[in-house]
C-alpha cells in the first residue's frame, strides 16, 4: 500500500543494506465477462451492445492471461471501452439501472457488483490516498532537514491528516468487498499517525508560548499524540491479521522519528509542566488542530469524447422476431 526507499546507507564505508519490507497490494479487479447483449436488445443498436461486451471480454481475457502486466495493451482496450461504457451513464438514454457491472478479484475469483457511484468514490479515495502518501514522504525529508522549521513540519502533518480523512471517507462510501475492507483498515492505521503527528508538531509550537495556557494546551497535544500513536500500533495490528494476511511494516519516515520521540517528549512535559496541570485544571481542553490550504492538487481528468455510435439519430434498431425472443430465454422451451 506504497512505501519507499527500501535502500540505505550506515557506517563509515556507507554499506548498502536493504532490510525486509512489507508492502501491500490489494488485488487486481477485473470486469466478469458478462453477456451485454440479452439485457440491451432492442434498446441500443446491436453493433454497439456487440462492441461494449467485446472490449469488456477483451479486457478480462488480457488481464487473467497477463496477471494485469500487459500494461500499454490493457491501457488501449481500456480507453476504448470507455468511451462506449460513458454512454450507460447518460440519463437521456435510461439505461443506469438496466446493466449490472460485476467485478472479480484476479487472486481468488470472488465476484462483486459495483455501481458507478461507487466506482467514482473509490478513481477519488484512491487519489486522496496517494496525496497522502506524497505529503508523508514530504514530511519525512523535512523530519531530516536542518532547514525545515517547526511551522513547516506542522503544516505537512495536518495536511497529511486531511487527504487521509478524505481518502477514507471516500472508501468508506464504497462497500466494496474484502480488498477495500483491507485498504480502509490501511487508511485508519496511517489516519492515526498523521493526527499523532500533527499533534505532536501542534504541541511543540504552542510550548513556545510564555502563557501558562500555552504549556498546558501543549500539554494536552503530546498526551493526545502519545495515546493517538498508541491506537495507530493496534490499527497497524488489526490491518495486518485481516486478510489478507500482512507483515507489519518497520516505522519508516516521520514516524520512525516519532515513535520514540512523542512518548518521550509526553513524559517530559508531563512532568516539567505538572503543577500547571494541577493549578489549570480548566485550561485541560485539546485544543483544535489549525487547518491548511492542501499545497498538493490532483491533475484534473477529462472523460474521454463519447463515442459516436451514441447518436441517437442514427440509430437503426431491428425489431425482435419471436423466434430471436424465445431463444432468449437460454434454451429453454416454451410453449
């Protein structure tokens, strides 16, 4: 479910070592290949119900025989699907609720039916999701960089919190089986990290202050980031031991500072700040985290042009002989 560098230099000789890394991928989904044709005759031209469940049998065939590597020739049967797919979604042509999109996981074959609403929630789950993940590598290089001030740190960790509270909400919209189940459990565990961390970097700023609030608000900060931290290690935990199966992955980044840093630094304060805590027993409130800008954007996707033969002036459609009728019904007789 992404990672990086898995290379690193240590000693004097700077020996390259790669350690274990554990990363994980949810399955591949492919469309069932499904026969289009029975449910659209009579409603759209026979030629183009014959190309829509062409290309989608195309794309099935392409990626079970390929395992979904045959990445350029999947991209071309993909692109001309779409255009011809769009034009189940029109509502001029009535036809949303008539086709059933069924999809199956390429491991083992479990079968799901996913609605276009749907599949929209997951092309913007995901998107969020990778902007989080890009924010998170930010972080971790401003965690090593002597130049990154406290403000700046602050500012990734809160917008890391953002696209991770937008990518599970969007995910969470999709009810889609066993693979999503495993991918909301991903955003939940690295949803708590990022509110630790913005939290924690929160403190660090407010501790700044001269005011005996300020400490205690700072306070409240790093106790909250050291139990939120404690919840992501046993979100880590649940995402591991649901299947599928997973390693945990070693802290990395950010969190690899701040797994030892945020309880030690809970401690500390704790301790320093303690008699405020007694004295200030009203000030004892979390503060609200402040809220940002997102500096990151996704790339704006333009739908492909619809393909022609949707025009429905154009249109020629054959009537049904009750011959054709009947052979409909899978061979059974009739009488």
């Amino acid at each position: 479910m992404g990672c990086t560098s898995s290379v690193y230099a240590v000693g004097k000789k700077k020996k390259k070592i790669i350690p274990e890394v554990s990363v994980f991928v949810p399955f591949l989904r492919v469309p069932v290949q499904s026969d289009m044709q029975r449910t659209l005759r009579g409603l759209i031209p026979k030629d183009l119900a014959d190309r829509i469940t062409s290309l989608r049998n195309q794309i099935v065939l392409i990626a079970e025989n390929t395992g979904g590597s045959a990445i350029s020739e999947l991209t071309k049967a993909l692109e001309q699907y779409l255009c011809l797919v769009i034009g189940l979604t029109k509502k001029e042509y009535g036809l949303q609720d008539l086709v059933e999109f069924r999809w199956k996981e390429l491991e083992d074959g479990r079968q799901e039916q996913v609605a276009f609403l749907y599949a929209g929630e997951c092309s913007r789950g995901i998107s969020h999701q990778a902007l989080a993940q890009g924010t998170e590598i930010q972080l971790g290089l401003a965690v090593q960089s002597q130049n990154a001030t406290l403000s700046v740190k602050r500012r990734l960790a809160c917008e890391q919190l953002t696209f991770f509270t937008q990518a599970y909400f969007c995910l969470s919209e999709a009810d889609n089986g066993a693979a999503a189940k495993k991918q909301l459990l991903f955003l939940k565990w690295k949803h708590l990290e990022a509110k630790a961390a913005s939290y924690y970097y929160h403190g660090l700023i407010l501790d700044k202050g001269t005011e005996p609030s300020s400490h205690v608000s700072a306070v409240c900060c790093f106790l909250a980031a050291e139990e939120l931290l404690a919840e992501s290690k046993k979100a880590c935990l649940t995402f591991c031991l649901a299947d599928p199966i997973t390693r945990a992955s070693p802290p990395w980044g950010a969190m690899k500072h701040l797994h030892n840093k945020i309880p030690e630094t809970a401690t500390k304060k704790s301790q320093m700040y303690g008699y405020l805590l007694d004295q200030e027993k009203g000030l004892q409130i979390l503060p609200d985290l402040p809220e940002f800008e997102l500096s990151l954007k996704p790339d704006d996707y333009e739908l492909p042009e619809l393909d022609p033969a949707w025009d429905c002036g154009k249109w020629e459609i054959a009537e049904q002989t009750l011959k054709e009728h009947l052979s409909d019904g899978g061979g059974e007789q009739q009488t």
